[in-house]
C-alpha cells in the first residue's frame, strides 16, 4: 500500500519538475506601487567602445537604488529571464562561474548600475564561455529574493543557475 501511495506520489510530482521554467520579464521584478527603474543610457558610438571596456578597470559608477524593493512572491520560482552578463569572476580563458545578469547592455560597467531589483547575482557550476559582452543570454534556474552585495552592484535576486543559452525569442 505504502508503496503505491509513493509511486502515484512520484508520478504526479513528474510534470512539476519536468516543467520548463516559466519566463520571467524584468518588469515583473518590481513590486506594484514601487518606482520604474530609470531608462537605461543609451551606449551608441561603438568608435569609443575600446574607451569604454578600458574603464572596466575604473571605479563603479553610483548605483541608483542600491536597496530597491523586490517581488517576495519569485522566491522559490523556476525561472528563465533573459539579459546581459556582468562578470564578476572570470578566468583567463574567458570562462564566468559568477556573474551579475542585468536587463541591458553596459549596466555596472559603462553606466550607472540599475536599481537592485533589476538585478540577478547568479553563480554556475558549468563555467560560461563568454567571449562577448553584448551577447545576451537566458538564464534559467531558481530563483531567490536574497540581497547580495558586489564591487559593482547590490542585487536583490540570487540564482544558482540550472541552463544558459544564448539569447533567441521564446517560440509560442
């Protein structure tokens, strides 16, 4: 008896886990009633584009809300959300295993980083490969209203991430 009560239990908890995680718009991280975020600045004369990945070394720019409100309902959510990856430990070949995602290009780096809840401090045992910083990515995996803090940016999301892929438009 116990032992059919546990299979029916595996079988119905099979769809949940094999489920894709739901895509998650960056918009939906901020609480009802808080403030949008700031229209992010425009980074447009590529022929200073080695000017500005020689900042990189400079100091962080001022974050606008370092302690922006967030959305406690997507703690424990399998997510995916696309966005741009900050890299905050990379090897010499190129490889991140911790990173800031953010909604756009630039973000932390070239501008002011953006508030905290547009923000995902995501940690991956499989290293990215990254070899373009204006390639943008969807990350997937669970993620956690936790406050962390960079020498970037404070972010008010966690993530430990399950996938990384390439950017493409979600089919359907």
């Amino acid at each position: 008896m116990l032992r059919a009560l546990l299979l029916a239990l595996a079988l119905l908890a099979t769809p949940v886990l094999a489920a894709e995680p739901r895509i998650l718009s960056w918009e939906e991280m901020i609480p009802e009633g808080a403030p949008p975020p700031p229209p992010p600045i425009a980074f447009h004369d590529l022929s200073r584009l080695a000017d500005a990945l020689a900042a990189e070394g400079a100091p962080a720019a001022t974050q606008q809300s370092p302690a922006a409100p967030v959305v406690e309902a997507l703690h424990g959510q399998r997510v995916r959300i696309p966005g741009y990856v900050v890299p905050l430990d990379m090897d010499e070949a190129g490889r991140v295993r911790e990173f800031l995602l953010v909604p756009y290009y630039g973000a932390c780096i070239h501008v002011p980083p953006p508030p905290s809840n547009q923000i995902v401090h995501v940690h991956t045992a499989t290293p990215l490969q990254l070899d373009e910083l204006w390639q943008p990515f969807w990350i997937a995996g669970e993620l956690r209203v936790e406050a962390s803090s960079s020498e970037l940016a404070e972010a008010g999301y966690r993530m430990q991430a399950e996938h990384i892929r390439p950017y493409e438009l979600p089919h359907g």
